[in-house]
C-alpha cells in the first residue's frame, strides 16, 4: 500500500528516515493525526511496548520540533537497534 506525502518536507524526511529504519508508517488518521509510525518489532520488551505506536500530526506548530521527535523515536526504539 503506498502511503501519501505529508505537506511538510521536514516531517516527510522524518517519515521517510523511519521507513528506512523498518517502522511501517500508515496515513489516514482521525482528527489533528496525520497518520500513524508503527514499530517493526510487537515485543512487549520494546521500550515497555509505550512508544511502539506514535501519531503523526497534519499541522505540528513546529514542523522541525516534530520531525526531531519522530527521529528520537525511531533512534530510541530497542527493537531496531
């Protein structure tokens, strides 16, 4: 299924850097969400399985401020180490 683009480039580059770490990225959220980043690994163990499922938002105040948070994410995960 091919996802579409996010109308900001900084959050589109953070998408596509979790892409290439293995996380599957859905759009067609509900409300402020965009969409969806989902880990590559369902273990529990991963991050206390808290931060496996992170929302993207449409219209972050702060595109970059976003963009970093959904990299520190995808760095942190224990599971795509």
């Amino acid at each position: 299924m091919v996802r579409g683009t996010h109308s900001k480039k900084e959050v589109e580059a953070a998408l596509a850097y979790a892409e290439r770490n293995g996380w599957r990225v859905q759009g067609g959220g509900k409300g402020h969400a965009w969409g969806k980043m989902y880990c590559p690994d369902k273990d529990a163990e991963c991050r206390c399985g808290e931060f496996c499922i992170s929302s993207v938002w449409s219209t972050p105040r702060n595109p970059g401020n976003h963009a970093r948070h959904l990299r520190r994410i995808v760095d942190n995960c224990t599971a795509c180490r």
